[in-house]
C-alpha cells in the first residue's frame, strides 16, 4: 500500500464498502510453484471480519491454500494524472487509484458452505442487475448443479489486517484537486472524479 497517511481512509467502513461495491478480488499465496493469483468473486461477511471465495479446482492455488496465509485484493477505479492539470510548477505524471488489501489465514470450506456462498453471491447480484425473477439454483437440475459444483472450491478468509489506499490527489491543493478531477473525467474516468470530489478532501 501506498506510504503517505494522506491516502489511507478517513471513514472506518469504506474499505469494507468497496470491497462489498466491487465485489471481486486477485487471491494471491505462495505455493510449491513459486506465486500464484486466482481472480474470484467475493463475498464480506456483515461484521467484515471473514472474506470467502470459491476457485476452480484446476487452479494453480486451489491444492496449495487450505490452512495457509493469503492475500486478497480488491481494485477500485484508477486512471492516470497528467502534471499538466496542475497549476503548481515542478509536477510530475502519477497515478490515482483505489486498492483494498486484505490479509488471513485460510480454511476450505465443506460442501454444505460452499452451496450457501453461492447461494449468497446469486442473490446479491441478481438483485443488482434486477433480474425479475431471479436466478435460483432451483432453477437447475440438482444433480448437474452438484456436479458443477465438484468443479469448484469454496474458501473462507479469517482477515487479521486490512491495508487500503485511497490515492484521490488529497495531498494537493483543492483547486488543483478539482482540475484533476475534471482531467480524469474528461478522459472517461468518471467514477474515480466521483470518488475524488466526494471523498479526496475528507
């Protein structure tokens, strides 16, 4: 994560409201291969304090990870910063980003587990997309859904740290802040604008 206090959140219940937003994570451990990264979706428990996910059992993690530690990140919107939306001389291109880290120790989870977080993952984003009806693995044929669901591994997180980085151009002035702002979203960043006139003063 980025060094400079400035970038990290100044609410308790950001980080968790992005990753919870986002929704998907980079898994990365350390296996007898050398690093792994698996890309899943993800699934914070209310309290935020457990992250499970579910990896094909082909993966390069999957028979590496149970009882080790991992890492899970989730990525939020970035673009880059041209020095020329500054007014103050002697800048320098950078970057603005959004990045949640999460950090735990593993545990497989059994079948019974892995239908719930499945069961969860569809309802939460068959809600965002409006599905009407939604999709329910009722809708399936049981005995094809248990075999797909061979194919998978379900995983739970216990987080012992969180490390987030909120790099919105609060270290800068405020009108160079909204000149930032209106460069990013003028180059089709408008989310990252978004975030930077909500939250990069706060």
């Amino acid at each position: 994560m980025h060094p400079d206090p400035s970038f990290r959140p100044k609410r308790d219940d950001l980080s968790a409201l992005f990753v919870r937003e986002i929704a998907f994570a980079g898994i990365f451990a350390d296996t007898p291969d050398g690093p792994r990264v698996a890309h899943a979706p993800v699934v914070l428990n209310e309290d935020a304090t457990t992250l499970q996910f579910h990896l094909s059992r082909g993966s390069g993690l999957t028979k590496h990870i149970d009882g080790a530690t991992a890492l899970a990140v989730v990525q939020g919107p970035d673009a880059y910063v041209s020095a020329s939306w500054y007014t103050a001389p002697d800048q320098v291109p950078t970057w603005n980003y959004v990045a949640i880290e999460m950090e735990g120790a593993l545990r497989k989870l059994d079948d019974a587990e892995l239908v719930a977080q499945l069961d969860t993952l569809s309802a939460q984003h068959e809600a965002r997309v409006g599905a009407n009806p939604p999709w329910t693995r009722d809708k399936m044929n049981p005995a094809l859904f248990s075999r797909m669901c061979g194919a998978i591994t379900g995983f739970e997180m216990r987080i012992t740290a969180w490390r987030s980085t909120l790099k919105l151009s609060q270290n800068k002035a405020p009108d160079d802040r909204e000149r930032v702002a209106a460069g990013i979203e003028a180059s089709g960043h408008g989310a990252l604008a978004h975030l930077m006139r909500q939250l990069g003063s706060q």
